[in-house]
C-alpha cells in the first residue's frame, strides 16, 4: 500500500479551479424590461410564470417588483413612475437610476418577443436552482449533523428536484375553451380505446367501473371497511387487475406512455411484501393462502404456484413494506417511482398505519389525519394518478342493527370525507351471518339462519357513499373467502343462453 503521504499529494501539474458564475443573461432581462416599461401589456405575456426571484440581477428583481405592484393596482409603470420608488443613489454601470431605466426604455425589445425572453430567464433561474439543490446536497453530506440521516437526506433532494421539475414549466392559467374542448375529445378517444370503454382505469369488476368510469386521475379514492370485511383483499384484487392489464405504448420521442391498464405502486405499512404475494397466488390459482403457507399441497398444486409465479413476475407491480412512514416518505417515494418506472395508481394499506408531521402528530391525531388526507389529495393531482387509500371504520358500526357503513363512521372522518373525491365502503353480512348462529338444538332458529346463510353466502357490498363526479349506491360482489378473491356477480342478463 502506498504511504499516505503520497496518497494525499496533488499532481503539481494540477491547474487551478476556475470560478463559473451562475447561469444567467442579463441581455434577456434587459431586454424584457425594457418592453415592459415600453407597453404594460407585455407584462400579461409572463405574468403567470415570471417572479422576481427569476432575475439575475438584483436590480432587475426590484424595477420588476415594482413594475408588476404598478400594474396590478391599475397604474401605468414607466421611467417616470418606477425612479421614485428607487434609490436615487444607486450606481448602475456608470448610470443613475433615471438613467438606466431610460436605457432600458430606449433599447426594448417588442412585445412579441416578450414572452420568449421570459421564458429565457425563467429558464436559467431553474438552472440556478438545480445548482443551488447540487451544492446544498454536498455541502449536507460532508457536514451533515449526527442525527440526520442519508436516507433522510436522500428523500429531501428528491423532494426539491421533483418540485423543480413540476415548476419549472410554463403551463396553467387560462386557456381557450377549444382546447378544453379538443382535452375532452382526446379523453373520450382513450376511453374508446381502453377495454371497458372507462375514462379512468378500469379496476376489472365490471359493475363498480360502471358506477365510478374507473378509478379517475388526481382522484383521493377512501376505502374504508371493519376489520374481517375484506379491506386489503378488494384493493389487492384492483391492483392485480390494473397491473395485469398494463399495456404501454412508446412514442417517437422514447417516451412510454400507458394505453390500458396501468403501473401499480402498493405501499403495504401492515402486511409483509410476502403476505401479499401469497394473497394474490391464491387468489389466481384458487389454492387458500393456509393451505400455501403450512405446505398442504398436491405436486400439481406446486405445479400451478410456480406456473402463476413466473407469469406474476413480469406484472407492473410495485411494493413497499416499510412501515411507519411519514406521508413525506410516502410521497418522495412514490415520485421517484414514476420517475423511474411509472405510475398509474397508488395503494396505501392504510391511512391511519401513516404518520403525519413532527409537530401535527405532537397536537392530535386528528389534526394529523388532516394533514394525511390533504397531503395525499395534493399528491393525487401533483403525480395525476388516482390514489386508493385504506380506511379503518370506529366501532360505532357495532352497536347498530344494520351494520352497513355510512360516511359518518370513518374514524377522525370530517377531513377523510372533505379531501376524498370518492368513499367505497366494503360489507359482507355473510360476516355478521357467522357470528349470529344459534344453537342446533333450537331447529327452527337454526333452520332459518341456514336458510338466510344461503342467500348471503360469498356475497359482498362496495358501498359508494361519496362520488363527486358520479351518482352513489350499492355494487354486489362475489366474495370467496378461502382464496380473498373479489369477483362481478353472474348475473341471469349475461349468462349464455340455455339450450
């Protein structure tokens, strides 16, 4: 090994680093000041998009503060107007304040090219930023404090970089009813093309997708259920059904897009990555979970596992078993998995397992709840994906003769209801049948309980209690309980014909 000293030595041929300045273009700046001061209305041209802080200079930041306060308060900005707002002193290049705004005003740019040059200077601002996140990041990791963490910082940086990459464009604001109009025709084109003719994605029980059109982008979508009714079997059965009927489709550009069905994340906080893989090989080869687990099975059971394995594989399915998360963590991490690999829907087993900020959770749980929902609602539309979230029910279900949901028994259930663009409530009677079974030796109590669990055996309800773009009511399912597999009803309309 070489002596350290020898290590450590620089090549004496080393040049010196050279000093870069940040990314800017003063000319730009000038430029659109100077049309700004020349004709107000070039201000309207990048008013949505440009801020101060996008300026280079720090005298431009002010002459367009203030020109844009003019402006909005209905006053004209001129030379005239802005030099008493500025300090008279200032030396500018050799030039008074008077001066360089004349400057300004005598060599603008026209109003047409205004918003060109507001994009330029926007453009080299997000420039400055990603340097800024660069050097933040390493100056953290080489002084980073004892007790914060690589992965926390990790998670931090892809926060600013996700939020730079969704600012740093120049869409929003008002636009002309035809390209509503022509959004509108292209969604009912895709709908067209999708199986299930659905706007949304299809979650493969056909009856609910009638209801709800599929599960909708930006949608907070609450599934909410007793313990025992089938909570995470109903959205393991919808995240299979999405991710089998995945299609992509890659553009002239390279980008993949999804043509039918859809990537699937699944953020499992109570189950184990490999409780839910057993859960979704049961529910494909109809061999009960229990029965995989202690190893009561046939060769060619193990024949079929393995048969359904290697097709399961190759699913657009993702799964994160971390539990104790933050809604922070959770919303870093599900970027960086469209980033990645792309995403189309997002399953969270469940919204209480989530833990809310630092100081809301030091408040109460109900404030965190809160803030959950309002974080995944924002979620939902910043990543435009719908998001299924789990939700336990409070025990005043129980002391009910009809024990079907409603919207008042979600648990801390004022902000799961506000930010909730739909509430799905899973029940199954054939739960409740079980537990009311009376003694044999009273036949004719007996006889109707067996009577009554025909009609309710391996039926189960998806309550719509809220749908903000769609009617609500009640959608039977079939249930079988050995394999937790959720199935459309055979109804008399769509069985085949008898002979």
């Amino acid at each position: 090994m070489a002596p350290l000293e020898s290590v450590a030595r620089k090549p004496a041929a080393e040049p010196a680093p050279l000093y870069r300045s940040a990314p800017h273009n003063i000319e730009a700046e000038q430029a659109l000041l100077g049309a700004i001061l020349v004709n107000n209305e070039a201000f309207y041209r990048v008013s949505d998009f440009l801020e101060p802080r996008h300026f280079f200079e720090p005298i431009h930041q002010n002459i367009y503060q203030i020109a844009r306060d003019l402006i909005r308060a209905g006053k004209i900005a001129t030379p005239v107007t802005l030099k008493t707002f500025l300090d008279a002193n200032i030396d500018i290049g050799g030039l008074n304040v008077s001066q360089y705004l004349a400057r300004l005003a005598a060599e603008a740019t026209t109003i047409i090219n205004a918003e060109d040059y507001g994009h330029t200077v926007y453009d080299l601002s997000i420039r400055r930023d990603l340097i800024q996140v660069g050097e933040d990041m390493v100056n953290l990791a080489y002084d980073a404090p004892v007790d914060f963490s690589p992965r926390n910082q990790i998670e931090d940086a892809e926060r600013r970089l996700y939020e730079l990459a969704e600012t740093g464009r120049y869409d929003g604001g008002f636009q002309r009813f035809a390209q509503a109009l022509t959004t509108a025709v292209d969604m009912a084109a895709r709908a067209y093309q999708r199986d299930g003719k659905l706007s949304g994605t299809a979650t493969g029980l056909d009856d609910l997708d009638r209801m709800m059109g599929g599960l909708q982008p930006s949608d907070l979508v609450i599934l909410a259920g007793r313990p025992g009714m089938g909570k995470t079997a109903l959205a393991t059965n919808i995240g299979y059904n999405v991710a089998k009927a995945w299609r992509g489709e890659v553009r002239p550009d390279g980008h993949q897009i999804t043509v039918n069905g859809g990537i699937v994340g699944f953020f499992s906080l109570e189950m184990s990555a490999e409780q839910l893989a057993t859960r979704i090989i049961a529910e494909q080869t109809g061999i009960p979970s229990n029965q995989i687990r202690r190893g009561g099975i046939s060769e060619a059971d193990f024949e079929r596992i393995k048969d359904y394995s290697i097709e399961l594989q190759n699913l657009p399915f993702y799964v994160d078993e971390t539990g104790g998360l933050s809604v922070a963590q959770l919303a870093a991490r599900a970027r960086r998995l469209k980033r990645q690999r792309g995403l189309d829907l997002l399953i969270i087993d469940y919204l209480q397992l989530l833990q809310g900020s630092t100081k809301r959770s030091s408040e109460n749980r109900v404030q965190e709840i809160t803030e959950i929902t309002t974080k995944l609602k924002a979620l939902a539309k910043e990543l435009n994906v719908p998001i299924l979230a789990l939700s336990q029910l409070s025990r005043q279900v129980e002391s009910r003769d009809d024990k079907r949901p409603q919207l008042s028994d979600l648990r801390e259930s004022g902000s799961i209801e506000q930010d909730a663009d739909v509430v799905l409530f899973v029940f199954r009677e054939e739960y409740y049948h079980q537990m009311r079974k009376p003694l044999e030796s009273n036949r004719e109590k007996f006889a109707e309980w067996l009577a009554e669990a025909d009609k309710v055996h391996g039926k189960a309800e998806v309550i719509i209690g809220k749908q903000r773009h769609g009617p609500t009511g009640t959608v039977e399912l079939q249930f079988d309980a050995h394999v937790t597999r959720f199935s459309s009803l055979a109804r008399e309309e769509r069985l085949p014909e008898r002979i």
